[in-house]
C-alpha cells in the first residue's frame, strides 16, 4: 500500500479481480496447440469456459469486489456480460443457422474471418497500449506490483493442475491444454469490464492492460515448461 496513490489502491483490486474471474477462451487453442495438446479436450474447456462466464461471471465478480468493499453497480456489470459476452453468442449462432450446416461454406468462412479477427486483436491491443503507455511508462514500480499477483495467478493455477493430472495419470495431451486454460485469463472481458465500470483512465483498467503486457510471455513460459518436462511427467 505505500508504493501505491491511496486513490487508486481499490480500483487496482477491482481490475485483478476482473481479470482472474474472467477464464480464457480463444488464446487457449493457441497454448493447446503449441503444447500438442488434444483438441476436442481444448474444446470442450473453451466450451466450459464460455458457460462459466455466461452465469458465474457477474455474480463472482460482484460477491469478490463486495468481500473488497468495492461497490460496482450490478446494472452496468451484468449490461458488460451481456454486450461483451451474449450478444457475440447469440450473433456467432445466428449466424451459423444461416449457413444451414453446410460444412465447406462454414469452413470457407471461418478461413476469411480468421485473419479479420486477428487484425481486430492486434488493433485492440495497439489502441490499449497507445491510451496506456504513458500511465505503463510513467509509473514502472506501479506495473512490478501489479505484475506480481498475475503471475503467482498463473504460476501456481498451472502448476497446481499439472501436478494434479500427473497424480491421476491423466495423458499429457490433456494435462497441458488442461494447466493452460486454468492459467490464462479472458483479458479482452476484464479490460472491456474494467473501463465500463470504472473509466478509460482508471486504476482497474491499467491492472487489466497490465495482465494483457504480461501475458503472453508467461503463457509461453508455461508452454516451455509443459513441453520441458513431458518425460518427467510420463515417468511412473
């Protein structure tokens, strides 16, 4: 609490809170695949995953910000699941009703979407780390702190369910998908979350762009560690 402005201390609480409520989706198959992971496996948790968010999402955010003495109005949090997280849903399905189940145009579509898709990640990440950059700069000891309880987050949730599916004997092919997805977080939820409850310039949105900076290089520290130790694991 002394390295931290007073002022701002309950909204960075607020953004690692929505940012480890909210579970991964779609970099998960990424993670899956750089680890051989099995990928109906991968697609049944991305499933699970979307089911959590869809019903345990808000309430587990507002039962976590109110054990932090954090008020956050429950409108405006349940009005962020369902435009970030319903709507696409239920468009993604139209949509595929519409193509009446013929599986060449599908396939033919999702191959034109994919690197629209990517372009609006890449462009997202460009916009948050351009309105961020100067508070991420500006303000380095802020960002060390922060960082901190993201990666005992994701260090101890994909060492936890690694060690754990070794002590049921589970594949490896599973057991890496499985470490991953617990570790990594739905970041595009948490930011767009952080911003609709708290503001643009808040603390709980610098926490959440600070989980998307550091990310990706953990995660592929997780993969090297998944990958490195495949035949310690698949020792009796």
């Amino acid at each position: 609490a002394p390295y931290l402005p007073h002022e701002q201390i309950d909204s960075y609480i607020a953004g690692l809170i929505l940012l480890a409520a909210a579970p991964c989706t779609a970099m998960v198959f990424v993670w899956s695949n750089l680890c051989d992971g099995e990928p109906k496996f991968t697609l049944s948790q991305v499933a699970i995953n979307d089911i959590i968010m869809l019903f345990a999402f808000a309430p587990l955010v507002a039962l976590l910000l109110g054990l932090s003495s954090i008020k956050v109005p429950c409108d405006t949090l349940a009005l962020s699941v369902v435009l970030f997280i319903v709507v696409p849903i239920l468009i993604s399905q139209l949509w595929r009703k519409t193509l009446n189940g013929n599986e060449a145009v599908l396939q033919a579509t999702l191959k034109k979407l994919h690197p629209i898709s990517l372009s609006a990640l890449l462009i997202t990440l460009v916009l948050l780390f351009a309105f961020q950059g100067e508070q991420i700069l500006a303000q380095p000891l802020i960002i060390l702190l922060l960082a901190v309880p993201i990666l005992i987050q994701v260090y101890f949730n994909a060492g936890l369910a690694y060690w754990l599916n070794k002590k049921f004997k589970v594949a490896h092919c599973i057991a890496g998908p499985s470490a991953l997805i617990g570790a990594s977080n739905f970041f595009e939820l948490a930011v767009a979350t952080a911003i609709a409850l708290f503001g643009f310039n808040s603390g709980a949105a610098l926490a959440t762009v600070v989980g998307v900076l550091i990310e990706v290089p953990v995660m592929l520290s997780v993969v090297a560690i998944v990958n490195g130790s495949r035949a310690w694991y698949e020792s009796p």
